[in-house]
C-alpha cells in the first residue's frame, strides 16, 4: 500500500473523539495526515468537546483534550492531498460559513477522491452542494440539512455503530461507528491491513 497524503478540516469544539482516534488510526496505517483550522498554523491547537449520550433529547458537551494543528490552513492545496476527513461536533457550524473550506470540499468531490465524513460534518458537505443524489449519514439532528440539500438518510438500515460508503464518500452518525467508518475509508483508500 502506498502511503497516502490526508487532509482533515478541524476547528474549536470539533468532537474529540471524531479528530483524535481518525488522526491517529491514519497515522497508525502509514497514511500522512495533516490537520488544518482557518486561521492556525502548524503547532496551533484547537479545543475540544466530548459529545456523550446520557438519555437527553440531544448529547451532552463537556470540555475535551487541545488537539495540535499540523499544517497552516493559509498554505495548503486540495491538489496536494489524497483523501480528505471532516470530524463533526460544533466545528462543522463554523468551518462551513468559510467559502475556502467549502471550495477545499468541492475539489475532493470534483476530482473524486476519498471523502469521510462523521456526525455534523454533513453540515459542511450541504453547505459544499456536494451531497445531491448520494445516500449517506450523520447525526441525526442534521438530518433535514441532508435532505434539503438532495441526499438521502441512510435509513432503515442506519444505525449508531454503522457508517455507508457511495462513491467517494463514506459517512456515519457519530463515533460508535469508527470501526466501521474507518474500515470503509480505509478501503476506498486502498489500504490493506494484516493481522
């Protein structure tokens, strides 16, 4: 498998969990995965939020680990990157009022690369226009930007721990799914794995 370049779009309150265990489960496999945040350079960190499911009508937020930016977002090049990731929580509601962010998005899907995309990060594939005609997942408060911006839910067969792959792009609910969510990125990337 050769090495591939990734790029993962991060801000203040991405989820935790959704930017760490990705990060590092790419660098576990050989990939290079640079994390950028308009406005960061390399060496910058951002914060962020632990989403929980404690039995409320919506998840719960309690402050997260600092999560170091690699590379100065001012500076990169979609061309230079193989695959792309956006983790979800709160950042998705900024990062996609950035028309540079949105522009990063388009290219991955114009050029049809690998795209992975978890919880809110749909936010910033509707605000993209990347998601008509496709079937894919995300949190499930998102789900009517998903709809309104021409997907379909992944339903009935959607569940927490499940993700959906069409075409370039995979996409799942929220971090039960990293197994599956990974795995499915992973094999658009052409990464093989032995145990």
């Amino acid at each position: 498998m050769a090495a591939k370049n990734i790029l993962m779009l991060v801000g203040d309150y991405v989820e935790d969990y959704e930017v760490m265990v990705p990060y590092q489960m790419l660098l576990m496999v050989g990939h290079k995965v640079t994390a950028v945040c308009p406005g960061k350079k390399g060496g910058d960190k951002v914060k962020t939020a632990i989403h929980d499911f404690e039995g409320d009508q919506t998840y719960s937020e309690k402050p997260g680990h600092l999560f170091s930016v690699s590379g100065d977002f001012e500076k990169i090049k979609a061309a230079d990157f193989d695959a792309l990731v956006i983790p979800g929580g709160r950042a998705p509601e900024y990062l996609r009022m950035n028309e540079n962010v949105l522009q990063i998005v388009k290219h991955f899907f114009e050029t049809n690369k690998p795209v992975a995309a978890i919880c809110h990060g749909a936010q910033i594939l509707s605000a993209a226009d990347v998601l008509k005609g496709r079937t894919c997942m995300a949190y499930p408060a998102c789900k009517a930007e998903v709809l309104i911006a021409g997907a379909k839910w992944a339903e009935p067969n959607a569940t927490a721990s499940s993700a959906v792959t069409e075409g370039n792009l995979v996409t799942a609910a929220a971090w039960p799914a990293h197994p599956e969510w990974m795995a499915q990125f992973l094999k658009l990337l052409g990464s093989k794995i032995e145990a």
